[in-house]
C-alpha cells in the first residue's frame, strides 16, 4: 500500500550503555572468537519532523536555520546518488539511503521538507542515523515496500555504510521510537527486545558544545579488529567484548529491579572501564578534558547516581543518572546556566499493566428483536467450559477479572443502567440457600464483579467511536482495553484472549487491534487491517492501513499480508483493542469538528490517525472470537461455544 503525502517523526537515540559493541560484534564476520556486541539504547524524545510526498526527483529541503536554505535535488539515479553520499556531509546521509533503495527496489523519487528539529547534531545521538531512518521510511511508505522496522533500520544502515561516517547498527535503533530496548549484535544479526523497567528513572543529556572526530575515532577503534595484533588492540576488544557483556547484563537488572543507585555506579564503572582499555587506542579523541571535567564536578555528583559518555564517546555529549525529579531539574539548570551546556531530560517509566477495560452494550438491539423487549443483548445466555449457563456479558467479565483488569465501564443507554447494577445486587436469602455450595460461592463472585463496575450513559447514539469517547474519564489518561459488547471470546492456549492481549502491549507499547487470519473471500464482510510482520513467529503486525469491509479485487491485491509460516492471507479485526490516551484525543477532535464518517463518529477514524502519527500495531489472538449480535449467528455461537 502506498499513500500520497505523509508526515514523519523519528527520534533520536541515547545509548545508555554498549556503545561501539554493534560495530564490534559484526566482525564476528571474521573471527568468530569475538564476543557478540550489547547495548541498552532508548529513544529520545527529540528528533526530526518532516513532510514526505512523491516526486520526480530525490528532493530534500527545510526552512529552518540550520540548513541555510541549502536543497538536494538528485536525479534518481544510484551512481549519481552514491558520489553524493561519498563526499560527506548531511545530504550524503540521505544520498547514501536513497541510493540503496533506488538500487534495491522500484520507485521513483521523494521531496522531503523537513519541518522541524529539535536534536543536536554530532553529539552522539543519532541525527544522521535518525534522517537516515526517516528517509527509508518515506520511501518504504509512499512506495509501499513491505519494510518492517528491522528492514527501515537495515536500509538505513546501508545507506549510511555509503557515506564517510561508516557508522555501527546501535545507531539506527531510533527506528524502534521512544522505548528502552535490549540489543544483540552478533556478526550480521540484529535482534531487540523491550525492556520492562521497575521504577522511574530520570536521564539527563547534555551538550558539551565541544568538538570531536567520530570518524577518526572509528577509524582508530575498528584498526583493533578483527584479529588483536598487541596488547592495546587486546585490551579494546576485550572492553567491546566480555567486559561490555557484564557491564549490559547488570545493567538490565537493575533496569528491571528498580535500582537506579546501582544502575548509576555501573555507570561510572563502566566509563573507567573504557578510559583504561578503549581510549588508549585513540587518545586524541577519546581523553575527552570537557567530558572528565563535568563528569568529576562535584556539584553534579550531588545530584546524580552516576554519569558517563555518550556515543562514541569524546567531547560530544554526556549523559546523567539523576536521583529524582528535583535533582534532574536542579541539574538542567546548572548544566545550562553555569557550563553554557544545553541540556534535556529522558524519564523512563515503568509501563503501567493495564488495569480498565471499556465495554460499550448501549441499544435495544434491533437485531434480536422480539428477545430483546424482555432481555438485553449483554445477558444473552450461553454455556460456559464450567457447565454453567451465563449471560455473555459475565463471561467477558470472569475473563477480564483473570486477566488482572481491576475496573470496567459499561457503556449504557438512557434508563438501562438500573436493569445492569440490578443483575449484579446480592440474590434474595431464600434463593441463596436453594443453590449448592458451589454455587453459592459462585453468586459471592457475581456480586464481587459487579463492584467493580463503573457506568457512562451515552445519551445521544452518534457512533461506536462516541460511545468510546463517554469513557475518557474514566480511563485516566492511561491505556485501556476495549471489547465489543456483543462478541465472546475462548482461547486456544492457557492465557485467556485478554490476557494475551494485556501481555502484547506490554511488550511493544502502542495502540493496539487485534486481528485474526481470513480467506480472502471473507474480507467484504470485516475490517481488514494490512501491514508487515515485526516478530519471526508473524504474530506482531506493523499496520499500513485499515479498510472497512473492502470489495474482492482490491482485498486480493492490495490488502493480503505476505507470511512465510503461514501464506498468504488477509486479517481482520478479532474484537479486542488496546486503546492509548492519543485514540481519545482523535476521538475529541472528531467531536468537535463533526468529523463524521457515514453520519457517526467512527472509532476507525481515530485509530487511522494515530497510526499515521505514532504508529499502531496488530496482533493475532491465539483464540477464536464469536459474535452474538445476529440470530443466526448467535445459534452457531451457543452450540460452538465453550466446547
């Protein structure tokens, strides 16, 4: 799929630690005696903003100082783009990229305009990996080339492997975005995974507005690879290898613990480490007298756990462990007040485990009509894998309770709320002594549950995403898991459909929509998302678009996402979603411009926009879904179910 005119954002990257193991580990190449490189690397949030849109030719351009007014206009030809990528310089980082995929694949070109920047340049942050990152990712999405986040950061690094920087794979971490990750290097392997961190944990990034010769210090450090030719080339490999596989591994547990006192002397250890083994090796670089200088005021010690290098280390940048919030801004101001040191802060917070869930159940249910004069569609009965028959509604409710959802928001109509709150009031004494034991203990839970419930009435029905919207307070501004009021859902595995849910966001972090795989032939009946896979299992999709109920011919051509494990087909909406804070701000815009979508206020609408904004993934559910809202249907639903 490919789209006319986009907007792009790709941050920066801090390496916490590991800097160099990424370089280090792919010489493995060539001696396999070399340890695997790590890293611990986060995204910041500063970085790039820019606008992308197709063009004749490669065409990069920007308003902004920083750039005077200078432009790039290529033709899009690999030779032509290459010699530019050679002569060095920041358009040889987008030259170096848009000459690999003219190479590598069929497009024509794009203008860039970039919008906005707020990420200092040679300073260790990645600038030219993040531009490298953005020009991939617009030629990847106005071409439609099916890159997932490995291949955006993989024609990247190609691309910069073309300029004079030669630069390691650490550096294109940025495409990962804001979120902490473990990194293994080893030869021409990348691999990452988040990391979930125990506490809050409060950086600080200065500029030393100082000067270093990142090329030269690569330069020098890759000399001692890949075979160690004296004691000084042993001692750097050393360094880069079993020393920085001890130093990540610590790291990551106090990372995960909460340690942050202990994260902060591994810091400071480890800067030791590399001025004792590393910087002999290019010592008019990496002696670094500002970088030492700041890294030994005893003012910055009072408020800090520890602190180190940035990058490739030298006179570029530092980076700071604050003790907490007040210190991080005591440290700010003093960096930039009495050093003249531009300074910003990185707080990495835990990831909250999601604890509310929304499920809207407003309407009469025209559908089931005449069983909904007596009854609403949410208690319709079906059996259980216990035995026991339940209203649909209870079955969403004992599965959410497992799956650690704490509090639930029933979306209601006008007068309906008293017919909900009543099935959830303690029975009668009488009725109570007339159950068995079990079941006796099964009615405390029943009321259990319905203390946890919280009601919206939404008065006017203008749409599903409205519906969702009466919810915004209580979500708190925090994640929240959304069901649909008339699906039920059984797993093929231990964990429930929720909680595999629950565990994927956790893992990635963003808005989220369950899918699950259809013949191509059942696609003019679902929502169809299409997308590339980020994960080897395919269960991980990056979403490219979304298409309500689409027609055959364009399902077939434009919407079916390529599997190796599994084929060739198209995912639907599986009835799960995990809503981020972003999808209600889409959602208030809507409603208070009157964004209707066929006279409604569409969730989809939202969700679209987050997608172009911040990305969204899709995940498959190992499970099946079954949907109660059609007569027909609903009898398939109530002899399959719970078998």
């Amino acid at each position: 799929m490919s789209q006319s005119k986009i907007e792009l954002f790709v941050p920066g990257r801090l390496c916490l630690l590991g800097e160099h193991s990424d370089w280090a580990g792919m010489h493995r190449v060539m001696n396999s005696a070399i340890i695997p490189g790590y890293a611990i690397v986060s995204g910041l949030e500063q970085g790039i903003y820019a606008t992308a849109e197709k063009s004749a030719e490669f065409v990069v351009e920007s308003d902004l100082e920083i750039y005077r007014q200078e432009v790039l206009e290529c033709e899009m030809d690999t030779e032509k783009l290459i010699e530019i990528a050679k002569e060095g310089g920041f358009f040889s980082y987008v030259a170096g990229v848009a000459s690999y995929i003219n190479e590598n694949y069929s497009v024509g070109g794009v203008r860039i305009k970039i919008t906005r920047m707020d990420l200092p340049i040679k300073s260790g942050l990645s600038s030219s990996a993040a531009i490298c990152v953005l020009v991939a990712r617009a030629f990847n999405q106005l071409y439609g080339l099916k890159l997932n986040t490995n291949g955006e950061m993989l024609a990247a690094f190609r691309g910069e492997q073309r300029t004079p920087s030669r630069c390691g794979r650490l550096d294109q971490a940025c495409a990962f975005g804001t979120k902490p990750v473990f990194m293994k290097f080893d030869g021409t392997e990348v691999s990452a995974r988040s990391i979930q961190i125990g506490t809050t944990f409060y950086w600080v990034v200065a500029d030393l507005k100082s000067s270093k010769d990142t090329v030269k210090i690569l330069s020098d450090l890759n000399g001692c690879y890949p075979f160690a030719q004296n004691e000084k080339e042993c001692l750097v490999q050393e360094a880069l290898g079993a020393d920085n596989e001890r130093f990540v591994s610590e790291a990551m547990q106090y990372l995960e613990k909460g340690d942050a006192e202990g994260l902060g002397e591994l810091m400071v250890e480890f800067q030791k480490n590399f001025d004792k083994k590393v910087a002999p090796a290019c010592p008019d670089q990496l002696a670094a007298p500002i970088l030492h200088s700041v890294l030994n005021d005893i003012k910055i010690k009072h408020w800090t756990y520890g602190a180190k290098g940035v990058g490739s280390q030298g006179d570029g940048t530092v980076q700071f462990l604050a003790k907490n919030e007040e210190s991080r801004d005591a440290l700010i101001a003093y960096l930039k007040e009495e050093k003249g040191m531009p300074a910003f802060s990185l707080t990495l917070r835990p990831e909250k485990r999601i604890k509310r869930a929304i499920i809207p159940v407003a309407g009469f249910g025209t559908r089931l009509y005449p069983v909904t004069r007596g009854i609403k569609k949410a208690f319709l009965p079906l059996v259980d894998k216990d035995g026991l028959l339940k209203p649909a509604l209870l079955i969403l409710l004992e599965q959410l309770n497992e799956a650690g959802i704490e509090d639930v928001c029933l979306v209601v109509g006008p007068n309906e709320q008293a017919e909900y709150e009543s099935f959830f009031e303690p029975m009668e004494e009488e009725h109570i002594q007339k159950l068995s034991p079990e079941k006796r203990e099964y009615e405390k839970k029943i009321v259990r549950i319905g203390k946890g419930i919280t009601y919206v009435c939404q008065t006017e029905r203008l749409g599903f995403g409205h519906a969702v919207y009466q919810c915004k307070e209580f979500a708190k501004g925090e994640p929240v898991l959304l069901l649909l009021g008339d699906m039920v859902y059984q797993s093929f595995e231990e964990k429930n459909c929720m909680e595999q849910m629950v565990d994927a966001y956790e893992k990635y972090g963003k808005t989220m929509v369950s899918i699950h795989k259809i013949s191509v032939e059942e696609a003019e009946h679902y929502g169809i998302l299409y997308g590339q896979w980020e994960d080897e299992r395919e269960t991980l999709m990056k979403v490219e678009c979304m298409k309500e109920k689409p027609g055959l011919d364009y399902a077939n051509e434009y919407l079916k996402v390529h599997s190796a494990r599994k084929g060739d087909s198209c995912y639907a909406v599986f009835g799960q979603y995990i809503l981020t804070p972003a999808v209600f701000e889409e959602l208030r815009k809507n409603i208070e411009a009157g964004n209707y979508s066929k006279g409604e206020i569409q969730l989809t609408d939202a969700l679209d926009a987050v997608r172009e904004k911040e990305g969204m993934y899709a995940y498959e559910i190992n499970g099946k879904s079954f949907d109660t809202g059609l007569p027909e249907i609903y009898r398939k639903t109530f002899w399959k179910f719970g078998k």
